[in-house]
C-alpha cells in the first residue's frame, strides 16, 4: 500500500514532465517570430523587436536548449539574469488579460472554485441517489426514465442546454441572471467594511453575516451550477446504476435476505457501501468533466472565472494563457487521479494493489 | 437480452462430423458469423437502438439530399458557404420572406407549402444567415468531420495498441505512459488548444479542429486494442502460427489484429457523436469554422450576443440546437444498446 503510493508519488512528476514537453512540442508548430510574439506585451510593431526577443529567448537555438529555457527560464545576455521559466512560475505574458498569466490565472481562480465547490453537492448527491434509485427499480418505469435521462443527458451540449436554460429562466422569466454578482452587491463587497477572506463570494457573504449578498451569489451561480450538474448526473447515474446492479446480484446479498434481514438494510448496510466504491473513482472523472464544463458554461454564462478567460484567449489565438491553464489543470487532474487510487485502496480491500 | 426469442426448436439440426446435432445456421448467421449476428439481432430488437438507427439514418439521407432541400444561390457557389439575405444585423424570424439573392426554389417547395416565394424556414441570424440552409448542409460537415476523426484516431490508436499489447515489456510500458500523458489533459481543453495553434497555420476551417480533435482522441482505443490483444495473443491459433515460424508481423496483422479489432472498431464508430459535440463546442467557442460556415456549431454561436433577448430570437439557438441533440442521441442510442449487447456479463 505504501509502497503503491511511493510509486505513484514518483510517477507524478514523470508524467507532468511528460505533459510539459507535450506542450512545448505544442508551441514549436508556431514559427520562431510568432513564438518571440507570444512574450511581447504590446502588438509587435516592428521587425527589429522581434528579433530581439527571438535572440534574448533563444528561440533559434536547438529544441532541447529552448525547452530548457522554457522550463527554468533563459539567461539574458546583457543583464545576466535568468528571465522566464514554467517552473519559476512564469507563464509568460497574457496578450487578452493584459497581465502575466500566473497572475490572471490566481485572480480568476477564486471564481471557478466557488463554483465547483458549489457544483459538487447537486453531482454528487443527485447523480448517486438517481443511480441507486434505478438500480433497485430494475427494469422499471423509474429504470427506464433514468435511463432515457442518461442518453439525452449524454447527447446535450454543454452550450445548447446553457443557453436553452438561459433562454428560459432569464431571457424569459429574469429569475436567474448571468455574471457573478448583482451591482448593488458588487458595491457591498468591494466597500471597505467588507473582508475577503477568501474571495469566495457566497463564503466571504456569510462570514461578514451579509446574508443578502450570499443568496444574491447563490442566485447568479444557480443556472451554471444547474448545467454542470447535468452533465455529470448522466456519467454518475449510469455508473452507480450498473455497480448498484452487479452488487445485488451477488451471493451475499443473497444470503443476506435469505436470512431476513429488511429490504432497506440490504440496500443500504449491505449493497451500497460495495457498490459505490467504482463510483468512488469515477468522482476522479467528474473532476475531468468539470474542467472541460467550465470553459464553456462560464463562456455561455458571462461568469468570470477561469473557463471564460481561457475561453475568451482561444478566440484571440492568445496560445500562452491556454497553455498556462491547460498545465495548470493538467496537474490538478494527475492529482485528483492519483487522490482517487489511493482512496480506492483504501475503500476496497479486494484492490491489494499491485 | 432476449435471444432466446429464436426458438430452438423450430429450427432444423445437422449432425456435424464428429457426431453432434447443432442447431442449422440462419441465413443472417450464414452472411455475417454467429457473433456477428447475435449483435445484429439484438440491436433490431431492442426498441431504444432502433430509434437510434433511425435518427442516425435520417441525417445520412439529409446529407444527401441536402442540394434537394437547401439548393445554394449560385451553382458554382462554395455550397458550405451559408448565403445571406443582405447584411442586416437584426436576426429574421422564421417564415420571413427571403428578399436579397434569393436562391432557386426547390421542386417540393410549393407541393409541401402551397407557396411560391423562398422564405427563411428557420429564420437568419444577424447578418442574414439562413439558418435552414446552415443546419441542412452542417448534416454534412458533421458527418464529414465525426467520420474522419473516428476513423483516424482509430488508426492511430490501433498502431499504438497492436504494438503495446503485442511486444509488451519496455515498449509496452513507454508507449502506455506516453499515452498516459495525452490523458492527462481535459480533451475538450487540449483540442482548444491544439486548434489555437493550428488556426494561424492552416487558416479557420473544419481542419485544425480536426487534427486537434485526432491528436487527443486516440488514447481510448489504443488502450481497449491493446487489451484484446493481449488477451487474443494467448490463444493456441497464434502459438500455432509461431512453432510454424511465422514472423511477427504476420502473426499480428493476419491472426491476432483480425480477431481483436471487431468491439473496438464498432464502439468507435459510435463515438461519432460525442466527436461532432465537441466539434460544434470548438466552433461555438470561436476556434472552429469561420463565421457563415454551413456548421450547427457556428450556427449557434451568433446566439451569443443574444444571451439578454434569448426569448425573442429564440430560433437561433432552438433549430440548430434540435440538430445537434438529436445527432448525439442517435448515435448514443445504438451506442447504449451495442454495449448491452457486447456486455459479456448479458450473455447466456
């Protein structure tokens, strides 16, 4: 067990170095002067600027010195100093945010993780509690609604089903606004007697007891939270139902009602902690899917976060900010990989790992 | 699965060679193989696969047909070019009059409608774009591009797989890593990317999507390939060929590709769907087709700047949104059905 976690400890970094050459191939289908454009902050606006910055980054020389210097940063000729470098968190600079992109990755970060954290407690909850619930119904009416609402779930766009609710609960009713907060609670949390303690709105709300903002939040996240979930309830469902059905098929189970005990018992005492230990790790994919979701519904949502920003830099080929948050989620996703494994060994003691 | 549908008992017996009396093959089994054919009869009987097939049936025919039902306005005209109405930037409602380079009127139109005038069945988005023109030829340019990737990424994995399973040890290892490190990004993030890249090389158009959506999208099959190969390695047919001497590759590509391809090929194809999703969300977040690309993706994304009267050109995101829903459900349908089907859990 600890040796399986040891092992995978040293895999990580491989395979996030793995992940940084991935893009930094990535970067070398542009040409040396649309590379040198990447650093400049302004437009470039003449050839000898962008000499300059192709001589001071190297950005003639071999593949494996520039990616060198792309990963701890090149040492600048005239100064001496080391400039640039991924692993200095430098991520360069973000020609749609006007600011390096560490820093607009760090600012819109509070945003997006309000809203996963949010979104995880309606994915979580309803996608198992649906599963579950099919599973016991087996080949019932219920069964078979869910599964219908599994496929279309499947089959939605996360844009078509944004903009449909949109289109229903704004657009034509005005109950849900797009953005993050209304102005005049926009005015309350920038005023001075107003802490952020954590830039998380909903959070920061209850902690200054300024219960109006925290519902006003909760209000402009109910439409992306409501489009995220979605998508995930239709990967859970089928998973917790599939697991839930294979479990009460088992002997125990058998054993279990022939010797009485109450129908909700075994589903509950009995099938359902087993059943849910496949479930366990495919919450690992749902942080997948959530990463992927972001980008568009914080686009179709105006929400800023993350996902919109990246978005917003893609439209405008601004390469380096969708790299930075590509490497960014690409570490969090080896991450929460390698969280659910482990919990997975330590859910299942079937699973001695190899 | 109900295969015992097929009585028995109705069918005439043989006596093989070496004294059994089998059931005698039906003709769908004579055609395709037993296999083969028990995943035929169970997708036809199986009323959720076969609305699937019929929706999935009905975009080809679209696509075909697509010169019939949206002629474009001048026949030597890029026909995936949508044609305008003028350049007006408020969005037309359905069923408006087309004023301004009217395209031919097809024959069933006055037949069906008892007009004579072409109006924009599905209204325009701002800038006159017939948006019935758009969804008709996107059929195109959906199956177009769902096909290619598929196909492509198939053949890439299927290289990576046969190799990984067949020769394990060390190459196994480095090949499963390097696929490992194209899992770990989010594939919508990394095609976004990719086509970020791509668009200043090749210019706005279906292709940097599509490389992208290739680059990052074989990973899936290498890993199912190479599983069955590891698996169908094993059997004696391939130790046969071996005592025979017969040489690597021809023990891969002759014995052991042939028998472990047939799932994953057919699980592929059904990754049409979710392909061309990702592809329209690549186009509505602006690194896709350029605008007035006859694409449902692009089509949708003029609804942008409407998000605050989505009420009122509610036709810009339902009509193409319709489209897109009902092309992924059709193929998710036969895709769920086919796994019961291949589910070796569901067989007797």
């Amino acid at each position: 067990m600890t040796a399986y976690i040891l092992r995978r400890l040293v895999q990580l970094p491989l395979t996030v170095f793995g992940v940084t050459i991935l893009i930094f191939l990535m970067l070398q289908i542009l040409s040396p002067a649309e590379r040198a454009a990447l650093y400049i902050k302004d437009i470039p606006k003449n050839e000898a600027q962008i000499d300059r910055v192709i001589k001071r980054y190297g950005l003639d020389k071999p593949m494996y010195v520039q990616y060198v210097n792309w990963l701890i940063g090149a040492v600048d000729q005239d100064t001496g100093d080391r400039v640039g470098g991924v692993l200095r968190a430098d991520l360069g600079y973000s020609r749609t945010g006007r600011e390096p992109v560490i820093d607009l990755l760090l600012r819109r970060l509070p945003a997006t993780a309000e809203l996963a954290i949010w979104s995880f407690i309606p994915i979580l909850g309803i996608g198992i509690w649906l599963g579950i619930i099919a599973a016991i119904n087996h080949n019932k009416l219920i069964d078979q609604i869910a599964r219908v609402f599994s496929i279309v779930g499947y089959s939605f766009p996360t844009f078509v089903f944004g903009l449909l609710v949109l289109m229903l609960f704004y657009a034509k009713t005005g109950w849900f606004p797009p953005g993050r907060l209304s102005d005049w609670a926009v005015q309350i949390v920038s005023a001075p007697g107003f802490t952020q303690y954590t830039n998380l709105n909903t959070f920061d709300a209850l902690l200054n007891g300024r219960f109006d903002v925290f519902l006003d939040a909760l209000r402009h996240m109910f439409l992306p939270i409501i489009t995220l979930s979605y998508l995930s309830w239709a990967l859970l469902l089928r998973v917790t139902r599939s697991s839930m059905l294979e479990t009460l098929g088992q002997d125990y189970i058998r054993t279990a009602r022939a010797k009485g005990v109450a129908e909700k018992d075994v589903v509950n005492q009995h099938a359902r902690p087993n059943a849910l230990i496949p479930v366990a790790t495919i919450s690992g994919l749902t942080v997948v899917g959530l990463l992927n979701g972001v980008v568009i519904t914080e686009t179709v949502f105006n929400y800023p976060g993350l996902g919109s920003a990246v978005a917003a830099a893609a439209v405008s080929l601004d390469v380096l900010t969708v790299l930075g948050f590509v490497l960014f989620n690409a570490t969090l996703l080896i991450l929460a990989n390698l969280i659910v494994d482990v919990m997975y060994a330590f859910l299942d003691p079937r699973v001695r790992l190899r | 699965m109900t295969t015992s549908a097929v009585a028995p008992t109705a069918r005439k017996r043989y006596k093989t060679d070496d004294g059994f009396f089998l059931p005698e093959p039906s003709r769908l089994e004579k055609a395709v193989g037993p296999e083969s054919a028990r995943v035929i009869r169970g997708l036809l009987t199986n009323p959720l696969s076969v609305t699937g097939l019929v929706v999935v049936i009905f975009f080809f025919i679209v696509a075909a047909a697509a010169p019939v039902l949206a002629p474009p306005f001048q026949a030597t005209a890029d026909p995936y070019q949508i044609p305008r109405d003028g350049f007006g930037p408020t969005p037309q409602e359905p069923g408006s009059v087309w004023k301004r380079d009217v395209p031919p009127v097809p024959f069933w139109y006055e037949g069906v409608t008892g007009k004579q005038e072409w109006v924009h069945l599905f209204g325009t988005t701002s800038g006159q774009f017939d948006i019935y023109y758009g969804i008709v030829w996107g059929t195109r340019t959906a199956l177009l591009v769902g096909i290619l990737v598929v196909f492509a990424g198939l053949f890439i994995g299927l290289i990576v797989g046969s190799i990984s399973g067949y020769y394990g040890g060390a190459t196994d290892d480095i090949l499963m890593r390097i696929t490992e490190v194209f899992m770990a990004f989010p594939f919508l993030l990394a095609a976004l990317t990719l086509s970020a890249i791509l668009v200043p090389l090749f210019g706005r158009g279906i292709w940097p999507s599509v490389i992208a959506l290739v680059s990052f999208g074989w990973m899936g099959y290498a890993r199912v390939i190479r599983g069955d190969i590891l698996a169908t390695k094993e059997r004696d047919y391939v130790l046969s060929a071996r005592t025979i001497g017969a040489k690597d590759g021809k023990i891969l590509l002759r014995h052991v590709l042939p028998n472990a391809i047939f799932t994953t090929m057919v699980l592929a194809s059904l990754d049409v769907g979710a392909i061309v999703l990702t592809f329209a969300a690549l186009s509505f977040l602006g690194v896709g087709t350029d605008i007035g690309y006859a694409d449902w993706g692009q089509v949708i994304s003029f609804a942008r700047s409407y998000i605050l009267s989505l009420d009122t050109y509610w036709y810009i995101i339902v009509f193409p949104g319709i489209a897109l829903v009902l092309f992924g459900l059709g193929w998710n349908l036969i895709g769920d059905g086919l796994r019961d089907v291949l589910d070796p859990r569901m067989k007797k």
